[in-house]
C-alpha cells in the first residue's frame, strides 16, 4: 500500500474521481495501480466573523446567540480518508471515502460511502453510502475550493448539509478518445431528508439527475461548462391539512382524509453554466445557476423537515438563483455573489401579512457579496468577505422593514 497526501490546485466537485490527466496524478498513478493506494488530504477553517446586530439568524454560519455580534470560531476542520483498489488490468475497479468534520461544536461525518467501477466499457460506476446530492453546481463544489465562505441561501434550506444517504449511477467515459468524453450524468435515490434528520422516516425517496458538459475549450482562452438538475421527490403526509397557494386566494387549505399517508411534493429543477476567460495576466470566471420549483414544509419554515412532522404541511413555488463574478491576478483574486431565493413566488412584499396566513418563511431574500481572497500558498489562504443582506418588507410583525443581518468575516485556511 502506498499512502499519499494529495493537493488539488483546482475546484473540485464532491464526487469527483481521480483524474489521470493532472501531472500530480500522472507521476503517481504507476505506483498506485501496481500498490493500490490510499490519500488523506484535510483542512481547516478558522475565523473571525463581526454582525451588524446581536443575535441576527443567518446563513454566513451558524446563528449568532443573543449576546453576541462578534465570534471567533472553528467553521470547519475535515479529514477525509480515500482509498481505491486496483485490478490485474491495473484499472480501478473499487473506491472507499470517509470523510468526517470536527470543530468545537462537535465531530459529525460528512461523507462515507464506496464507488464500484465498471471496467468493460469504462463508462459506469455505481456509489452507495452517504455523499452529496448530484443537483446544481454550488451544491457540489467542496467548500476547500469555493470562493465565498458559504454556500448561497437557497443551497443551505433546500439542501442542508449537502449530503444523503442513497445509492447513485454515474455515467462518465473514462477511456481517452471516447466519443462522450465531454458527457457527464449521474442519477441518484436518497432517502430525502439528508442529515437534516438521524434516519428515514417514509418509504418515499427522492429520484436526483444531474446531466452536464464538463469544461470544453471552445477557443484558447474561453472555457466552457453546463449542466441540467432534476430532482422528484417528497415526504409522507402524518396529517390531513395542506395549505397549497392559489391564485389571487393564497393559501387554502386541503383537509381530505386521503391526504393521511400520501406523499407532500419536493419538486426541483435547476440550470447552471460557468464561462472562464484567460486574460495575458489575469483570468475571470463567471458563474451563473437558477433553481425553481415545489418545496413542502412546515408554516414557519421552507426547509425539508428532519423528521416526520405531525403539523399543518405547506407547498410552496419557489424560485432562485446564484451569480459569481470572480477576477484573479496571480495570488490575489477578488469576487463579487449574488444570489435570491424566494420561497413562495405567488406573493411579494406588503402582501405578506397575518391575514393571508402569511408567514416568515414567504419572505424573499436577496444577498451581495463582496470578496478579496489571497492564495498565499498551496497550503493557506486569506479570506476576507461582506455580505450586505436585505428582505422583502411586510406586514408581518418583526419583518415590516429590512433587518440589520449582514456579516463580516475574516477566515485563514490551513490544508494539507
């Protein structure tokens, strides 16, 4: 057995298998096809993050408790542990991942699953385990490599945690030559509340598919990738009154008995693309991704509950999207985000009242970000981010301006 530490100079997706063609790669691949091997990469995310306000519920972390507008805190500190076997015909033919998360919150896992490949054709492989969600691109990429400290809104309540338990077909040409080389699906069930809950509550499953064109150089100096989500699902209704909107009525209530034990909709869709233009001296990306669809949970929240609740359900249409515009010049790079999610499309702004069986969860929310980062070498980087954060105005008490929520933080990452 060989035991390797890996660097990865560029973004990587959660899922993504080892790829021959970077030269790190190149020069070990001999060793580890003839030995097998085993990788440990790990890092860790401390910070220094300042409120506007004590106590603002956010998504730039975890909330802030009532006293406090200001924290140093460990944000993240992983370990992962991967390890593949190879055959006679010095292809890979097995992959194990275990990747676990502790800062001074507590230890969790992150990431334990196992990849067969398939090796006469060179195109299938087939996971199982817990691992991330194959919708959207954000969702995906490894918070090791993203620019922005978090993921958008969006990402956090329809996806939290990232992660679910399921089992997973991919369909990625491995051969060099393939005619779909440049094609990329993967097709997925899961048990559908991801980490938000300690296990399956329903026997209903969420189907996930994520079909994509990896990054093409369409000229010397313009790069190209896109991709299509899908993703159907749901969760077992345990009582008979669901609140779905309706057009120029709001919310109006289903209260038939057969609603007890059928199935309250999670209906996604999502389009992203990301163009990169290579500059004499600089390079800038750009990314954009929107989602819509069906989403079910509870009165005072959009987020897949973590466990079968026994209240009122409500379906809400919800829309949103996330937009980077990111410029690097040598180690400096500097990055602007925006991104929206709004979880009830059907209504906006001071329509949102009491009266309307309205809640906080129907408010939109839209958020700048601002960035510097600095690579100041392949095991530590400098960030230093703004988010300036507004809401819709209300009706809703509490909600009936814009709240002071916005977030500075100050992080060092440390990899190895």
């Amino acid at each position: 057995m060989c035991l390797g530490l890996n660097f990865h100079a560029k973004s990587q997706f959660l899922m993504d298998m080892m790829d021959t063609s970077k030269m790190t790669n190149k020069n070990l691949l001999g060793i580890y096809e003839k030995y097998n091997y085993l990788t440990i990469i790990g890092y860790m995310q401390p910070q220094f993050q300042l409120a506007s306000e004590k106590g603002i519920r956010t998504f730039a972390g975890p909330d802030f408790p009532p006293n406090v507008n200001s924290r140093f805190m460990l944000r993240r500190g992983r370990v992962r542990f991967d390890y593949t076997r190879f055959n006679k015909d010095e292809k890979a033919s097995v992959q194990f991942a275990f990747q676990f998360d502790g800062t001074e919150r507590g230890v969790a896992i992150r990431d334990f699953w196992g990849r067969v490949f398939e090796n006469r054709w060179e195109v299938f492989t087939l996971a199982m385990g817990m691992f991330a969600r194959p919708f959207g691109y954000e969702v995906n990429l490894s918070s090791i490599d993203r620019e922005s400290p978090e993921r958008g809104r969006m990402s956090q309540t329809l996806m939290r945690t990232e992660r679910d338990l399921g089992a997973m077909v991919s369909f990625e040409p491995r051969r060099k030559g393939h005619k779909y080389a440049w094609l990329k699906v993967d097709f997925g069930v899961f048990n559908g509340q991801g980490l938000t809950g300690p296990t399956e509550y329903d026997s209903y499953k969420d189907l996930i598919m994520r079909a994509g064109m990896k990054p093409r150089q369409l000229t010397p100096k313009i790069k190209l990738s896109a991709a299509m989500s899908l993703l159907y699902g749901g969760f077992m209704q345990s009582s008979k009154y669901i609140y779905n909107m309706e057009e120029g009525k709001g919310f109006v209530v289903d209260s038939s008995e057969g609603n007890v034990g059928s199935k309250a909709p999670r209906q996604y869709a999502g389009a992203d693309m990301q163009w990169e233009f290579k500059h004499p001296k600089s390079k800038t990306i750009v990314r954009a991704e929107y989602w819509f669809g069906r989403q079910t949970s509870l009165a005072l929240t959009s987020e897949t509950p973590g466990g079968l609740p026994t209240e009122p359900l409500y379906t809400r249409p919800f829309n949103g999207a996330f937009f980077y515009l990111l410029h690097s010049i040598g180690k400096h790079q500097f990055a602007a985000k925006y991104d929206w999610y709004d979880p009830n499309t059907k209504v906006r702004g001071k329509d949102i009242r009491e009266e309307g069986n309205y809640h906080a969860a129907d408010i939109r929310y839209n958020t700048l970000g601002l960035g510097y980062l600095n690579y100041i070498n392949q095991n530590l980087k400098l960030v230093l981010w703004y988010d300036f954060v507004t809401n819709e105005s209300t009706h809703l008490p509490g909600y009936t301006k814009d709240l002071s929520d916005n977030v500075l933080t100050v992080r060092l990452q440390f990899r190895f």
